[in-house]
C-alpha cells in the first residue's frame, strides 16, 4: 500500500513536464486544420462559380459571354503568346508594371497626404471646424466626375490616372485617420500632458499609435479602391496597363481580353491586400483588438 502511495507522486512528477508539450501540440494542429479548413474554403467557391460559368455557357450556347475555357486561352497567350500572336500576346507583365506605377503612385500620395492631415484634423479643433464642411461637400462626388478635369488639369496620359486613383484612395484614409484620433480615450491625452508629452511628441508617442489601427484599416480600404479606380483612371488615353487592356477588349468587342483584365486585376489587388494585412499583423501585434 505505501509503494502504491509513494509512487503516485513520482508518475505525476513524471507526466507533468509532458503536458505544456501535449498542449502546444494540440494547439498546433489545431492551428493547421484551421489554416486548410480557410484555404478549401476560400477556394471552393471559385471553382464552384467557374463550374456554373461553365454550364451556363454550354446550355444557353450563347456567344456574347465566353467560357472559362476560352479565357483560360487568353490568358495563356495574355501571359506567354503563341496562340494569337496579336499586341496583346505576351504583354501582361508591361501592363501590370504600369499600372502598380499608377495605383500605387496615387496611394502612396493619398497616405502622405491623407495621414498627417487626418492627424491633425482629429486633434485640433480649430482646423476641424475649418476643412470638415469642405471635406463633407467633397467626398460624395464621384471620382468618375472627376475624369474631364483630370484631364483637362493633366492631359491625356499617366498624371490624370495617378490623380483619381490619389482621389479614390484620399478619402477613406483621411476619415479613418480622424475617426482613430477622434477615437482615443481623452485621459490617455491628459495623462501624457502631466508627464511632459506636448506639442510633436504627443503626436508621435500618444495621437499616432493610439490611431494606428484604425489607420491601417483607412488604407486597406484605400487600396481596393485603388485597384477599382486603375480601369477608369486609364481612360484618360494610356496605351498601356490593365484598365487600358479592359477598354480595348471592349472596343474590340473582345469579351475574353475584359475578363482577363479583370481577374489579373482581382488576382494583383487580392496578392498586394494579403501583404498590407501583414505588415498590419506584424506592426499591430501590441494591439488586442486587431485581429489578421
């Protein structure tokens, strides 16, 4: 009876350093059907969605929409050519280059401008007074209102892309800057002012991370408007890029070429949108109520 006694400590001694591994193990696998389970998921529709793009096709036999087959050709000679041999053939890296010149020269600009300024709007009452009116009568306007003055400001070229893709971004990361400051507890403001944080310092250590999350979601959404706004800011007489490639298809009465420009433009902007979602995640790691 006393070894039965003695020994039962020892065996429980024993399992207890096995139990945070068995734990952590668990969690891992746990993590990994997760991570499948989103992956099947995420895919399935699409393929579900091509598979009735497919039929539909075949049943209705019409000839104004193209099957994924035919599509799937155009995008091969899109990519690698030696099927139509034509000016598009082969051409999808130029295009893609022009126009992440484009989207991407209009975002960068909207957060350099957009950031700052939606910092200080939130913070200083005074400027808010003064630009929220103007700001509130501005930001309805559609960015396609806007095309004639682009180009009569710009001309035809890139300039007038650049400047509606920096309008369609602009906005949503100005108000979501405002709304993250606007957001932020006003003892946190009063308890760096009794350690001595004023003037730029208090933007830098207290107004800029306190607003960051709320920040980074203006951007993310800039960025998908961004990618929306490349096919109308490369109406404006660009030879080159993917919203050119989906005007030509359509004068061309090329159904094929549009749907090609546009899945290379949901595939781009899908692929740059998973890696603002990760530098989020690395930089709002600190942050409890950011989730990837």
């Amino acid at each position: 009876m006393s070894e039965h006694v003695t020994a039962l400590p020892e065996a429980t001694r024993d399992a207890a350093p096995e139990a945070p591994a068995v734990i952590a193990a668990a969690r891992r696998r746990r993590d990994t059907l997760d991570k499948i389970k989103a992956i099947v998921l995420g895919a399935g529709f699409p393929l579900l969605f091509v598979v009735f793009w497919h039929f539909a096709v075949a049943y209705t036999k019409t000839k104004l929409i193209p099957s994924p087959h035919d599509v799937g050709v155009m995008m091969w000679d899109f990519t690698f050519g030696g099927i139509y041999d034509d000016a598009f053939s082969a051409t999808i890296l130029t295009h893609i280059w022009m126009s992440v010149t484009r989207v991407y020269g209009g975002f960068f600009l909207a957060a350099v401008i957009g950031i700052p300024l939606g910092l200080m709007i939130g913070r200083m009452k005074m400027l808010r007074q003064l630009l929220d009116p103007t700001i509130s009568l501005l930001r309805p306007i559609p960015v396609t209102a806007w095309l004639p003055l682009s180009m009569i400001f710009f001309g035809l070229g890139p300039k007038a892309a650049v400047f509606l893709v920096f309008l369609g971004a602009f906005y949503p990361i100005l108000l979501n800057t405002i709304f993250g400051v606007r957001s932020v507890d006003a003892r946190l403001f009063e308890a760096a002012s009794m350690l001595g944080c004023t003037g730029s310092a208090m933007f830098r250590e207290v107004v800029f991370p306190a607003a960051l999350p709320s920040i980074f979601n203006g951007l993310r959404v800039a960025h998908g408007f961004a990618w929306i706004l490349i096919v109308v800011g490369e109406m404006t007489g660009v030879p080159t890029g993917l919203g050119s490639v989906i005007m030509d298809g359509r004068t061309l009465s090329r159904t094929d070429l549009v749907i090609t420009g546009m899945i290379v433009i949901g595939v781009m902007g899908f692929i740059t949108d998973r890696i603002i979602v990760m530098i989020s995640n690395r930089v709002l790691s600190w942050s409890p109520q950011h989730h990837g």
